[in-house]
C-alpha cells in the first residue's frame, strides 16, 4: 500500500516534510506530491533533503494554484529530478498539460493528477494515459473504469467548514482517506489533503477562534480526527489565549486517548508548549500537526507491511 499526501508547498507544509525525512521519519511507502506555489528556498532545501536521504516524493510539472509557474525564471531553481530512480515524474491534467511533463527515465514511475471527468475521458485512449503508472482521482466510479488497475483514490476527508469555531459541532469524527488498512472498490493507493484540505487560499484568512486538529488510529484501525477549539472567539484578538485554550483541551484527552502508535514526537512536542508560556504560532502547529499525521501513517503502513 502506497500512501501520496497532497501538498501545496506553504512554508510549514515544506518543513513538516523536510524535518520528518531528516528525523528518518517517514516510510518509503510515503510519496509526498508537492505541488509548489511559491518559488522559496523553503521549496528548494526541502527537495534538496529529499534526495540527500533518496526519499521517493513528486514535485508537480504544470501547478495550477498561485504564481509558481507563471515564471520561468526562479531565485531558487530545483535540482535536475530526471535521473532520480526515487523521484515520480507528475503533472495536473489541465488545459497546459504536456506529456513531456510525465516523461520517465530509468526507474521511475509517473503519475497523473486527474480532477475532471470530461477531460480523462479525452486522454482514455492515448498513449500518455498508457504509459503513466497511476492516476491519482476523486473517488468518482466512471473515471475509475477509465483507468483501471492505475487508480489512486484522492481524497479530502476534512470536513470544511465556513467559521473555524464550528468544528466545535463536529468535535470528533471520521478521517477516511482511502481505507488505508485494506484496498477497496479496486484502487491501488490512495492519497489525501492532510488537515489541510484541498481548497488553496494564497493567504492566510483571519479567524476568531483557533482549532487544533489532531489525527488519530483507533484499535480497530478507523483514523478519526478530533478537533479542540477556543472559546474566547468574540473577538479577533487574543491568539495567545486561544491557542492555550484549545491546547488546555487537548493535553487530558490525549492523556486518556492517545498511546502507542498515536504517540509520536511531534505531538509530544505540541503538547509540551502547555508548560510553557509561549506561543509558537499558528504555523510551529500546522506544522507539528502535520508531522504528526504523517509519522502515523508511516507507522500504520510499516506495520502493515
């Protein structure tokens, strides 16, 4: 089993990967597809770390979100990836995809992200569907028959919601990415958002309440995903206290809750800032929040293996 978290190359997104391959955290049974956004050193030594410890991972050929393609001309330009046997050749199916963007040497293995049903059908008897080794697609029955045994299911299972603090009516609940213990309705991996979600916002959107999310196994192998919110959401202000009061929350139900597997460093770290007076910003915890999850799953499919 394959798991390909979706990423957008934010700045913390980027370091929650970097750190974890540098820690030898995550599972070669994780391929990270980055589809980056902004041309940053940020991006550029994250990949770098990527190859030094021959991580497999993806970087997207044609991005479809904020300015990183429409500038041929980078401050921080990638690495050759052609040679690399680890790296996967990937690309968006959109009105710019080329199939020179999924071109394989060597060992490597291609992969195709496909949103719209109309336009897969439009590739369904090509050549370049043929040779990609897997299409990542929404859980969406008729573009699976289009591509068989190459499906990879991606999915968003966060919940979206419009205010922050209305994770408060949803608290715990399901986080099902593509039944990671067991394969179902014939995909062959399976892909998803993380706690981040798939609708890209280029800025950061001002939020009354603060949420922590935490991602989690239960005995029985169901991933869930329990959400502790502040209360003091009246105001704009406060970020500090906010985060302490969700933080107050979540450090007794880890206590009661979280053990073995859940257990990873990360989220030792996150909780351990409930000793402290300091508030490490709303990106230190996306980006633990994110190490965390990826850790588990990394675990969850060593174990499988």
């Amino acid at each position: 089993m394959i798991y390909y978290p979706y990423l957008r190359g934010r700045m913390y997104d980027l370091l929650a990967l970097k750190e974890l391959v540098e820690q030898r955290r995550l599972s070669q049974n994780v391929i990270p597809i980055i589809e980056p956004v902004r041309d940053s050193k940020e991006l550029l030594q994250t990949v770098q770390t990527l190859i030094e410890f021959q991580q497999p991972f993806s970087v997207i050929a044609n991005p479809q979100v904020s300015v990183y393609g429409l500038n041929d001309t980078k401050l921080f330009p990638l690495p050759d990836l052609s040679k690399l046997d680890f790296f996967h050749p990937s690309a968006i199916l959109a009105a710019d995809f080329s199939s020179d963007f999924v071109k394989t040497k060597g060992l490597q293995k291609s992969l195709l992200i496909a949103k719209d049903y109309e336009l897969l059908k439009a590739y369904q008897k090509t050549q370049v569907l043929k040779a990609v080794d897997k299409v990542l697609i929404p859980d969406v029955a008729r573009m699976q028959l289009l591509v068989a045994d190459k499906a990879v299911k991606l999915v968003d299972p966060l919940t979206f919601v419009k205010h922050v603090e209305d994770y408060q009516l949803l608290e715990d609940e399901l986080f099902e990415p593509a039944d990671w213990n067991y394969q179902v309705d014939n995909f062959f991996g399976f892909g998803d958002y993380s706690m981040v979600g798939h609708v890209y916002f280029d800025k950061g959107m001002p939020s009354r309440a603060i949420a922590l999310h935490l991602i989690y196994v239960t005995k029985t192998g169901e991933l869930r995903i329990h959400h502790f919110v502040s209360d003091s959401n009246e105001k704009m202000s406060g970020q500090k206290e906010k985060f302490f009061e969700a933080l107050n929350k979540m450090v007794p139900w880890c206590r009661q809750n979280m053990s073995g597997l859940n257990q990873t460093p990360a989220l030792e770290k996150l909780l351990s800032y409930a000793q402290q007076d300091k508030f490490p910003g709303l990106g230190i915890i996306k980006k633990l929040s994110l190490m965390h999850h990826f850790e588990l799953m990394s675990r969850l499919l060593e174990l499988e293996k």
